[in-house]
C-alpha cells in the first residue's frame, strides 16, 4: 500500500501540472487508480493531508473534461470538500468552493442538455452532504473571495436541484 505522504506528493506534482494546463494529467491520475484513495485521504487523513488532497481533486475539476470530473464526482468527492467548508483556512475553503463549483458546472451543462430527468446531481448530492447549509453560512466569513464564491454557487444551487 501507498502511504499517504508518497500519494499525497505525487498528487501535488500532477496538481501543479493542471495548474499548467497539461489536461492529460486529470487522465493520468484517473488511470492510476489514485482517486478514490485520494478521496478517501480526504476524509479521512490528519488536515494537512486533506489539505493535499483537496488541492489535488480541486486542479482536476479545473482542468478536467466533463467526462473526468463526473468520474470525480461519482468517486465520492463532493461530501469531503463540503465537510472541509468549515475549516478555519480561508485558502482551503476558497480552495474546496472552486472545486465544486466545477463539480457544479457540469451538473448544469447535464442538466441542460437533459440528461439525468432535468436535475443536476451535483446540487443534490452538496444538498444531501449538508453542503447547503455550510455553503450559506460561507456567506457571513470576513473574507470577500470567500463570500463572493458561495454567492456564486448558491445561485447555481439554487436553479440546480
């Protein structure tokens, strides 16, 4: 088994790779077999390893076509980035918010292109994990970028569901 460090460093390297704008990289990872470790890193592992973890699933929504961020989704990431919407890091939340905003995005391009009965999943599923509810209180933080991302998604949120 790989441990979390070793996983947690290679996952770094392709994440600042899809910061570069090498989209061959969210497919590589997805070949791997590293996401749901990943994923399980991130709800599972001490902070500043789902730290990591969060930066890699949120650089792989960024630079991912449609088809790898939906495998990102039903790899289970969306609970774990709403759960880490409560963290005190306002660059881990802004961080988790832009990740599911992606996530949201092609629930809508979904949505719209009527596939799944009219209804973004993706909504959903951050309704179901109480995401909602943290995303709405995102809105009080003393932190413009924060604010103004949550306003974001609960707009999409809110036409989604």
């Amino acid at each position: 088994m790989v441990s979390a460090k070793a996983l947690i460093t290679t996952l770094s390297l392709y994440s600042w790779r899809l910061g570069t704008g090498q989209i061959g990289i969210p497919y590589a990872v997805i070949e791997a077999n590293i996401i749901l470790p990943l994923v399980h890193l991130l709800q599972h592992a001490e902070f500043d390893i789902k730290k990591e973890a969060a930066w890699a699933i949120s650089n792989a929504t960024c630079g991912g076509s449609h088809d790898q961020i939906r495998f990102l989704a039903s790899q289970g990431c969306i609970k774990p980035l709403c759960d880490l919407l409560i963290c005190l890091d306002p660059r881990i939340v802004t961080v988790c918010l832009e990740g599911l905003e992606n996530i949201l995005k092609v629930g809508e391009a979904d949505k719209e292109g009527g596939m799944n009965n009219g209804i973004n999943l993706y909504a959903q599923t951050i309704d179901e994990s109480d995401g909602l509810y943290k995303i709405e209180n995102l809105q009080t933080r003393d932190n413009n970028e924060i604010h103004e991302k949550a306003v974001k998604i609960l707009e999409i949120l809110r036409r989604g569901g």
